[in-house]
C-alpha cells in the first residue's frame, strides 16, 4: 500500500467556503474516490489556506487515473478550482504531486 502525502494551496478569501464545501463532499464523489482505490484519504487545512492531503491506495498513478475517468470527477474539478493558488492552468487534482516519504513509523 503507497502512502501518498501532498501540498495545495487554498485561497485565503475562499478559506470558509473550502470548509462548507468539504464538510458536504457530494455522494458520489466519495464513491467515486472509494471504488478507484483512494483510502484513508484525509485532507488537513491550515489557517493561512495550506492544504495537507493523505491518502493510501494500491497506485497513485491508477488512483488518479480512475478518477480522471469519471464524470464526477470533472464536476468536481471545475468547481474546486477556483479555490486554489498557483494552479497553472491544471486542474487540483493535477497539481498534487506527492512528497517524499523519509520517515514512517509503524
């Protein structure tokens, strides 16, 4: 199992609205994330907008692949964009590019 860590982060003018929105993640969508192999996924948000995601899953590379594949996802995407500093263009779930483990303790 890959443990999966990375770093986004939130626009501060949008801080409450992130909240809100998370704290009613559409149905489907976390069916979505559940059947294309996204567990223990948690998302962490600092004061100052810097979002802490984790996540454990058989494949990242397949994980996000699975979810790039679905219609929700999209919806999703579209919406949560505009929530994020220095996207590039790329959608949030392109810009998370995991950090490098270099210590675990089991």
């Amino acid at each position: 199992m890959q443990r999966v860590c990375f770093l986004l982060k939130v626009r501060q003018d949008r801080l409450a609205e992130y909240r809100e929105r998370h704290a009613a993640v559409w149905p489907e969508m976390r069916a979505a994330l559940s059947a294309t192999g996204w567990h223990n996924y948690s998302l962490f948000l600092r004061d100052d907008g810097l979002l802490v995601g984790y996540l454990e899953t058989e494949d990242f590379e397949a994980a996000l692949a699975g979810m790039e594949a679905t219609e929700v996802n999209a919806h999703w995407q579209a919406e949560m964009s505009p929530f994020f500093e220095a996207l590039d263009g790329a959608r949030p779930d392109e810009a998370m590019k995991p950090l490098t483990e270099v210590f675990h303790l089991a």
